[in-house]
C-alpha cells in the first residue's frame, strides 16, 4: 500500500507540476516552445525514474512528442542517427567484435596477470588490463563480459582465499566504469555530452582530446580505486599471502588459445586495431574523422582474407536500442537548450560565487544522480545540457563543466541494479561474489574520493591541458 501511494503522489505531483508548466501566465519567461519542451522532458524523466517502460521506449516518443509538436523538426530528429558518433559507435562495436573472435583479450590479460607474485600486484596489474580495454571494446557492459572469464579463471585459481575471491568480483566491475572516461567511446554518454557541447557551444571534442583528458583521469581513478577495493574487502592476512596465477590454469576456462604462436587472425586484428586507435589519436595530423576512420577498419574487419568474423555476426554485438536511445536523447538535448527550456531551469538557481563552487556542486550532483537515474545516457542527456546553460550563467567554461559532470556520472556503484557490469559481477552463481552491503562500504569511500578526484582535475589538470575554468 504503502509503494502504491508513493507512486500515485509522484504521479500526481509530476502532473501538477506539468499543467504549472503548461498554463500560460502562471509561469513566465518561458516561450511556447519551451513550455511543450519543460512538459516532455518532465515526463521523460518521471518515466525512467518512476516506471518500468524501456529507458529507449520513452526517449523515442519524448523525439517524437517534440517533433509532432513543432519544437524540433523531422530532419533534425533522424538527423541524430546519422550523426558521426553514433556511426563511430556502431564500428566500434564491429570492430570489438573482430577483437573479441580472435582471443587477443584473453591473451593480453594473461600477459599481465601471470606477472603478478603478490595480491597489491594482481590487483594492479588486472586494474591496467581493464583500462587498455576500453580501447578495443565500447560501452561498459561489454567491456565486463568480456572481462568475465578471466575473472572466473581467477576465481577458480583462489578458490581457497574466498576474501580475494570477492574482492576481485568487486574490483572488476569498479574498474570497467572508472575507466570507461579514458576513451570517446568508452561509454554512449560521452557522445551524447559531444553532441550536446557541439550542437550548443560549437566546440567540437575529438577522439585525441577526450584521450588528453580523460586518459590521465582514468588511470588515476581506477588505480585509486583498486586501493580502496582492496582495502575494504580484504585483511592485512590475505594482503600477506603470495600469488601465483600461471597461463594453463587461466587456458582451462578460456575457449581460445592465450599462450603459443599467434594465428594468423590474431595477427591481422592486432595490425589493425592498432591502426585504428593511431589514426584515432593523430587525427589533428591527418584531418580524418574518427567515425571515418572506424568504418575504413570495421570494413577491413568483416572483409574475407582481411578480417576476423563476419558482417552479420559482428552486427549482432551492436547495441541497437542503446544507439536509437543516444540519438532521441540527443534530439531531446537539442531541443532543451535551443528552446531556451535549459536556461530557463538553471536561471534562479543559486550558481556558486566562484567557479570551483559551481563545479562542486555539479560534481556532487553527477555523482550522486545514479541514485535517481540508472541508465549512464540517461544521466548525460538530463544534465549536460543543463550544466551547459548554468556554466554560461555561472561564467565556468561550457567544456570544463560538462566534461567534469560525465567523468563524475562514470561512478554508479552503490546498488547492483546501478550499472551493467555491477549487477553482472554480482549475480554469479558459483563463485563468491560481493553483497549489497560490500557495495555500499565501498560506495561510502569512493564516491566522496571519485567526485573529489574529478573535480582536481577539472581545476587543476585540465586547464593544462587546454581546458580552462572560465
């Protein structure tokens, strides 16, 4: 009873303030446009907080509510499925899948993890195999299931340290999402706040760019991180103890060969991968766009003789309702700071006197809207363009404050459900894993220490690197 009249009085309490919204001279300042785009995006939001209607369902009929409505119009809408980073996007997911036939993960995890002869070195050592994959493989949810071997075959090797167990279990997942800010395509967030910055500032982010900046703060984090992973899920005894993990016993759970001559697959998908990510890094030298760079590999991939799997196979990894809600979202974005809905939320706000005040508070804010928000995109298309339009307000930089609240929304660990890769990890059977209260003392520390760490950079590292405050 008590679930039903929250729902209710959230329901009703979305309406009213909706028909507030919507009734002319009850609320001013606000052009015709805005209020039908206030009214939709309250709506949207309501829905993928409140409901269980698909996170793409209801971006999609947001679109086209604001279409049929004359807020954006019908190019603009399907325009966003052409966008370059949503084609960037999808051959990244081809391209991942050609890495993912050939074993090159499994055989690059082995290379680093068998280095390791103490628990802080395997902890280490696996932390930066999983930040290199976010070069090879899009979105987090990927990038854990593909992780998720190497994990087992490690869980079977310390199957007598059960703390270890658990604390790898805990350290994988937390690592994906950290470090998913290293790349462009490390998550579909980072798109959609590429959209939004070009669509509003006209400031285009690159692939080398996003690399400058958000690289350095994903070893950083997730290397931090690992530290409190172990730290709160270990003892000082299980710290002691040796570890010796060898090639065979990471081979027994493994489908592909991780040891011995590469094949001749193997080869061709390391040469172009690591064409790829060159190409994608000196794009200033070249002047070809990353979204054309990948379909040059994603084609060489699927090609036979050149590559390593199939075209239809390869197009079935592609997350096609993750893209489809990127793209509506991005519309949604669009409509919100052209209308001028955007700067009409953020103008009685009270934006801090000083800019680091300012992106404290949007730090603390992304940090803390996976509470509300689960889905990573969803977040980013409800606050980047508002972050946008109070940055202008507020005299912070537009870039600076939007790429500080998407590095700050990477953090979503707090509840299984919070992320992909959580609950993966934590709903295997079979092996010790962690529990919702091992997810809230780790939240308890790194998300105050994630939210800080941000922030640093955003005042202090960033500007160096050509994105000042103001």
């Amino acid at each position: 009873m008590t679930t039903n009249f929250r729902r209710t009085a959230t329901l009703c309490l979305t309406l009213s303030l909706c028909a507030l919204i919507a009734t002319p001279g009850l609320v001013t300042g606000l052009s015709g446009e805005a209020r039908v785009t206030l009214v939709v995006f309250v709506l949207a939001v309501y829905a993928w907080t409140a409901t269980g209607l698909d996170d793409t369902l209801v971006a999609l009929a947001a679109g086209l509510a604001l279409t049929v409505t004359g807020v954006i119009s019908a190019d603009a809408l399907f325009a966003t499925l052409g966008d370059p980073t949503v084609w960037l996007l999808i051959c990244a997911f081809v391209l991942a899948a050609a890495v993912t036939a050939t074993g090159l993960a499994g055989r690059a995890a082995v290379f680093l993890v068998t280095g390791a002869r103490s628990v802080r070195q395997l902890v280490h050592l696996t932390t930066a195999a999983l930040v290199v994959t976010a070069f090879a493989v899009p979105a987090t949810s990927g990038r854990a299931a593909l992780a998720l071997p190497v994990f087992l075959a490690l869980a079977q090797v310390l199957a007598d340290r059960r703390r270890l167990v658990v604390m790898l279990a805990l350290l994988f997942p937390t690592v994906v999402l950290l470090s998913a800010v290293a790349t462009l395509i490390g998550a579909g967030a980072h798109l959609i706040t590429v959209s939004v910055l070009w669509e509003t500032t006209g400031h285009r982010i690159g692939f080398p760019q996003w690399l400058l900046l958000g690289l350095p703060l994903a070893v950083v984090s997730s290397h931090t991180a690992a530290e409190v992973v172990l730290w709160t899920t270990t003892r000082r005894a299980d710290r002691r103890g040796p570890v010796r993990i060898t090639a065979e016993q990471v081979q027994q759970h493994s489908e592909r060969p991780v040891t011995g001559p590469w094949s001749a697959a193997e080869s061709r998908c390391a040469v172009l991968l690591g064409t790829v990510v060159l190409l994608w890094c000196s794009e200033p030298l070249h002047g070809v766009s990353p979204a054309l760079v990948a379909l040059i590999g994603a084609i060489v991939a699927v090609t036979p003789a050149l590559g390593t799997v199939r075209l239809k196979d390869s197009l079935r990894t592609v997350p096609w309702s993750m893209l489809l809600f990127m793209a509506a979202t991005m519309a949604t974005g669009l409509a919100l700071a052209d209308s001028g809905a955007a700067a009409w939320l953020v103008s009685g706000l009270p934006l801090g006197s000083t800019p680091w005040t300012f992106l404290a508070v949007v730090v603390a804010v992304s940090t803390a809207a996976h509470l509300v928000l689960q889905s990573r995109s969803a977040r980013s298309s409800v606050l980047v363009p508002l972050v946008v339009a109070a940055a202008g307000v507020a005299g912070v930089s537009p870039v600076s404050a939007a790429l500080a609240s998407t590095a700050a929304a990477g953090f979503c660990h707090t509840l299984p459900a919070s992320a992909k890769p959580v609950a993966l990890f934590s709903g295997l059977s079979g092996v010790p894993t962690y529990t919702p209260r091992d997810l809230l003392r780790l939240s308890a520390v790194l998300g105050p220490l994630t939210a800080v760490l941000v922030l640093l950079f955003a005042l202090f590292v960033w500007p160096l690197l050509g994105v000042p405050v103001r």
